[in-house]
C-alpha cells in the first residue's frame, strides 16, 4: 500500500469513527494499524485496528471496517505463557457503534443462507456460518477458541471490542496464506 493510500484509508476510518461519536487523538490516529493479512486485497479482506489498551489483564480497540470489507475466519487458542501458565484464549465481547455487522461463529447455519457476500476466491477458507447481526448498541460475546469472521455493512462499521488480554500474532487463520502481523 503506498502512503496515500494509506492516507485516504486512514482518513475513511477517521470519518466513520466521527460518524459514530467516537472522538480519539491525533496519536492514536497515527497509530491506526491497516491490518490486510498479507493478501493484497484490503477493501475486501482487512480491518482497521485500534488498540487503546492490551496489557496481561485486559484489551480495548476499535475496529474500524469499510463498507463490505470481512475480517477473515480465525480463532484465539489455547497460549502457553513464558512462566509455565495456560491462558485460554482470548474472550472477546464486540459492540457495534455504527453500521452493521454480520459476524459468524460455529454453529447452525448454511453458507447459502448469509447475509454476507463471502471474498471472491477465498470461499473454502470460510467455515462457519452461524450469523449474528449487529447493530448500533448490539454486543455479542466470543468465547475462546471458536472461529469466527465478520464483515462490515454496506456503510461500513465500527466495532469496539473489549477482551482479556489480545496476541493477534499467535490467531489461527483457517486461510493458511494470512500473516496476521505484516
């Protein structure tokens, strides 16, 4: 991606991040990662992140998605920490603040029956399909371990998510071709 198109995404997230109320510093503007997952498509599949806070206890972000754009499938395993503990996963509750969101996790539900147009050439790596529908003021929560994508609205939408403590290197994509930190 060249600066100006990072400029111009970043500019985009900017405008919906206003659009839903949410005002953050220029610092944290700058620090917006464009996360493409390594493949050279991120109107399609990509996410905009914002982390306010990861420490050993907990996370806050915003996630920032253009109209249409899907965070692909993924889960957060099972970690062995550095001193011998397990941590399980990561647990994640996202709030829709603006748009729409149709996320998907494990459980009942037919590929031909969502609402999501899932990336062209990427349709095996998408696995599951049980959909909840965010909107404004809507949550769900994630538990550990369970795949899940979401994709963004016609509009676009933004997502605050709060979690135990998030290590995006170590998720698991079921689309082998991610690097998840570029």
């Amino acid at each position: 991606m060249t600066p100006q198109q990072t400029e111009t995404i970043k500019a985009q997230a900017m405008r919906l991040l206003d659009d839903a109320g949410i005002t953050i510093t220029r610092a944290e503007a700058g620090a917006m990662e464009l996360a493409g997952f390594g493949l050279g498509d991120f109107a399609s599949q990509g996410l905009i992140v914002l982390v306010y806070v990861n420490n050993a206890r907990y996370c806050a972000k915003e996630l920032v998605m253009l109209p249409g754009q899907t965070c692909p499938e993924h889960r957060h395993p099972l970690v062995l920490l550095n001193d011998g503990r397990v941590d399980p996963g990561k647990t994640e509750t996202f709030r829709c603040r603006r748009g729409r969101v149709y996320l998907y996790v494990e459980g009942a539900g037919q590929r031909d029956g969502i609402a999501a147009k899932i990336p062209a050439g990427s349709e095996a790596q998408y696995t599951v399909y049980h959909e909840i529908e965010l909107e404004p003021g809507d949550q769900y929560t994630i538990e550990p371990n369970t795949k899940h994508w979401f994709q963004a609205g016609p509009a676009g939408a933004v997502v605050s998510e709060f979690s135990s403590p998030s290590r995006d290197e170590l998720d698991v994509f079921t689309d082998a071709r991610i690097r998840r930190v570029e």
